[in-house]
C-alpha cells in the first residue's frame, strides 16, 4: 500500500478572508467570554418554555423530576428539560411534521409504564 500524496501547501477549508474574519472576532476571548456569547433572548425563552413544558406534560415532568433526584438544582434540571425540548422540535423541523404526543416515544414509554 502507498502512503497518501500530502500537498504542498494546505487545502484552504475556510476562505483566507473568512479565516481573518473569525480570527478577528474572537481574538482576545477566552473560552467564558465565548460561553455566553449566546442570544439571551432566546435561551429565555426556551428555559421559560421549559419550565411550563414540566408541568403540561408527563414526560417532561418526568424528566425533571429524575434530574432533581440525581441532585440537580432547579436551574439545571430546567436546562436538561430544554435540552429535550430543543431534540423534538428539531427533529419536527427536519421532518416537517407537527409534534404529536402520542407519536412521541417517550410519551409512549410513560404510558406503558
């Protein structure tokens, strides 16, 4: 077997300008800075959609109520129901279907046990 042919120069993944770019808006940041550089706006209002979520349905109920006996504190365990959330609507996204509750496994899984 031969060994792989490595080209002179690098095989450019990101545009040099585009390179620059993200060099330059995150020079001079550490990994915290970046860490919340997410929209606040909208983790607001997943963690509040959350929240409600926890107390409509079964599963995420559920789910928040395992968190919390693992020890989570109520914030985290919020955030663990919104990490769920954001899987489901996901997935309804890229399949362009509507959420249903009876097709959710683990609506299912709830009402069986």
């Amino acid at each position: 077997m031969k060994p792989p042919l490595v080209p002179e120069q690098p095989v450019p993944v990101v545009p040099q300008d585009g390179l620059r770019r993200l060099l330059d808006a995150c020079a001079g940041r550490d990994f915290d800075a970046r860490r919340w550089a997410a929209n606040p706006r909208a983790r607001t209002a997943l963690t509040a959609f959350a929240h409600n979520a926890r107390l409509q349905s079964p599963w995420a109920g559920r789910l928040y109520a395992d968190a919390r006996a693992r020890g989570k504190r109520n914030p985290h365990a919020t955030r663990i129901v919104a990490r769920a959330w954001l899987r489901v609507i996901w997935a309804c996204w890229h399949t362009g279907t509507p959420y249903n509750p009876r097709a959710h496994l683990a609506e299912q899984r709830l009402a069986v046990a």
